[in-house]
C-alpha cells in the first residue's frame, strides 16, 4: 500500500511538472459584450492565476510589453480599430519574442477582426491566405487539430461569428465537427496558430480562436453557456502550455545550410544543402517575377531522415528576358503534410552596373548605395510589400533602416533600361 501511495504521489508530481508556468499579462477592455470579466465570470482569468506564476490583468494596452516580464500576452474584448497606438506595443512585443492569444468575441464588432488581421499582416509569414469571415454564424464543436505539448482531447462550443478559415494547414489548431450543426460546416477551421518560423522576425507566437465557450465531448449544442466543466480548464491549459512551444523551432525538420543561385549556359542552377533531415518528404522549387505570385518549378525527393550534408541542385531551363530578375525561393514538405518556406533569393544574369556597391550588410541604421545611373530604389520585405522606396539625386545614396524589424530584405536598384536586386539584412 505504502509503494502504491508512493507511485501516486510521483505520478501527480510529474503531471504537475509537464505544465508549463509563465508570466502572464491578460488585457481586458470588457466594453459591455463577451469579455472574459463580462460574459465568462473571468474563468480564463481565475484558471491561469490558479496554474500560472503570475498573470496580471489590466484593461488596455500598455505603450510597450517587455518579455522579459511577460512571456505571454492574453487579449479579450474590443480594443477599438487598429491604430498605431494599440498595435505597434503588440508587433514590437511578438517581435522580441513575446507570445500573444487573442480570442475573437461572439456577436461584438468588425474591430477585433480588423486588428487580428492587420497583426498577422505585421508580424507572420503565414504561407497561404488568412482570413476572417466576417458574418459566419452557427453553434459548433471543435478538437484539436494538433497535440503539441498537450495530448488531451476535449471539444470546445460557442456561437462563431468570426472563425478563421486559414491555410496552411499547419497553422490550423482547431476546426469544427459537424456534431453542432448549424451554418458552421465540418472542418470549418475556428481557430489558427503561428509558431516563431512563421513569424518575420523569426521569434515570437500568435494564437486567435472563436468563442470561448466548452463543453464535454458527450455533450450535446442545444443551448449556449454550458460553462463551468472539466473541458474549460484543458483548454485554457493547452493555449497555455502550447504557446511556449511555438515561440521555439530549435528543432526543425530541415536544417539548410545554403541555399543558391547561379546563371548556367542554359539555365539557371538551383542549389541547397542540408546538414539533417526529419520526415522531409519533398522540396518544391518555386519562382516569381515579382517576389508576390508564385510558380512552381520542379519538386525535388528528400532523404527522408538524414544527419549528414546532402547537397540537392535543379537546372530551370525556362527562359525569361534576360534583363529581368527572377526570384526563388524553397519550400520543404513533411511525410504529415506540414510545411514551411526558406528565404526568397533574386537572380538576374545581366547585371545592372559592375560598379553597384551596397554597403554595411548586414546593417543596423543606415545602408549606403553607390553606382551608376540609379533612378530609383526599393525595399521590399519578405511579403512582397515595399517598406521604403527612394528616387536619389546623387549616386551615392544613403538609407535610413533603423525603425525596420530585423530581418531579411530585398533592395530592388532601377536603372535606365533594367534592373536588380539585392539582399540585406537588418539586425
């Protein structure tokens, strides 16, 4: 009896030690409508101050986050339409790290949407289309669609009026069933994730979902606010221990360590390297003309799993004006269907000037650009979107890149009659 009274309490004790512990700070504006201190009796509140190690709830968003403080931002209610103010404390937090969960309320406002959305266009490379219906409405159920730091199964209810419908599917965490019925149809994707790889800076996380109402697996869709069950407190755990996970892809399924380039008598020559390999299934060579809309080129077999140099190479022997830049970038595809994007690298095989000189790179305040017959620059980020254009008066051009998050970037250079670009990075 003593020996099965031991094994107990060891079994508790390393139950207890899988759950992560963080410093949280929860946002609440609780306007009048579905807040957590409003609508929820602060439950989501009142189950981290029980299992976390400290949360601290305000009702606005601070002029800037530290996460050093916090390792994670909780945000509830309606916190107006976005504005430089309310997001820039948030993308400046993500980018640092910080990991953020916004919950996107029953029957509020266009608001919340509009700042979810705008947050993703800040801070992730999301790989595919995100999006919010803005007028979806219905009872659902939905699982989770990922068991990363958490293998419990439970289902979640509410009435969803803006449930994301997001590709990749590696972002989705949960989708619905068709147990509710409703307007919300089986697979409807309720709620999304992006890790650290996702995000443009390369550190950070982000999780939006519906409504925050649950209910048992057996339970049934017939009425709204089936609060209060065991099912509440393992999905307030899984956002809670899962988000720490995201902010972290120190183990990916495929580590490269080049990736180029290079113009060839009859096309042009793609080439990478990988030092290890985890259930890589394929690579999908892709191109672009504009750095925006891509094509895909060839698919390459991967080794599967590998921990040695494999060196991988692809001649793209399509033809293109021979002035014109030609961007490539990698895609990687797990045996599971999972996949993520590698940096984007322009090529062009007539350069614009021998005398082009881009200097510091990487840089942290200002770049200088110096050459012949330059008529206009651009710096484009890794999302197509062009951050800073300048018509210079000289040939020797200096750029302020000091507000700009660190990161890569492309420096499109026009000249008279054609055009390059460049890479370079901020830090």
């Amino acid at each position: 009896m003593k020996k099965l009274g031991l094994f107990i309490f060891l079994y508790v004790v390393l139950i207890l030690s899988t759950l992560c512990q963080n410093n949280i700070l929860v946002i609440d504006y609780n306007n009048n409508f579905s807040s957590d201190q409003s609508n929820n009796s602060s439950r989501i509140y009142n189950r981290l101050v029980a299992t976390q190690s400290s949360v601290v709830r305000i009702n606005a968003i601070p002029a800037s986050i530290n996460p050093a403080t916090y390792n994670q931002v909780w945000i509830f209610g309606n916190m107006g339409y976005p504005t430089a103010a309310n997001q820039n404390p948030i993308i400046n937090y993500m980018n640092a790290g910080g990991a953020v969960y916004i919950q996107s309320e029953v029957s509020c406002c266009n608001n919340e949407a509009a700042f979810i959305d705008q947050l993703i266009n800040a801070t992730v490379i999301a790989g595919g289309s995100i999006s919010h219906f803005m007028t979806l409405n219905g009872y659902y159920q939905t699982t989770p669609t990922s068991t990363t730091c958490n293998s419990s199964t439970f289902a979640t209810y509410g009435v969803a009026v803006r449930p994301f419908q997001g590709t990749p599917a590696a972002n989705i965490m949960f989708t619905s069933t068709s147990t509710c019925g409703g307007a919300i149809s089986s697979s409807t994707v309720v709620g999304a994730k992006f890790r650290s790889c996702d995000m443009i800076s390369g550190q950070g996380a982000l999780i939006s979902i519906g409504d925050f109402n649950v209910f048992p697996t057996s339970g049934t869709c017939t009425s709204i606010g089936i609060l209060g069950t065991t099912n509440d407190n393992l999905v307030i755990d899984y956002i809670a221990d899962l988000l720490p996970c995201l902010t972290s892809c120190s183990v990916l399924p495929v580590t490269l360590t080049s990736f180029e380039a290079e113009c060839q008598k009859g096309g042009k020559k793609i080439s990478w390297t990988t030092s290890s390999e985890i259930n890589n299934d394929y690579f999908t060579i892709e191109k672009s003309i504009d750095a925006v809309n891509w094509e895909i080129v060839a698919h390459i077999q991967g080794a599967g799993n590998s921990n040695q140099l494999i060196n991988y190479s692809y001649i793209d022997e399509s033809y293109e004006n021979k002035i014109q830049t030609i961007y490539y970038r990698l895609k990687q595809t797990d045996f599971d269907g999972n996949y993520e994007h590698f940096n984007v690298i322009p090529i062009k095989c007539n350069e614009l000037d021998n005398s082009l000189v881009i200097f510091p790179n990487p840089a942290s305040n200002n770049i200088t650009i110096t050459g012949n017959e330059i008529n206009k620059v651009e710096i484009i980020d890794l999302l197509g979107r062009i951050v800073k254009q300048v018509e210079p008066v000289t040939n020797n051009i200096e750029i302020d890149i000091s507000t700009f998050s660190n990161g890569s970037y492309l420096i499109k250079i026009y000249g008279i009659n054609q055009s390059s670009v460049h890479k370079i990075i901020k830090k």
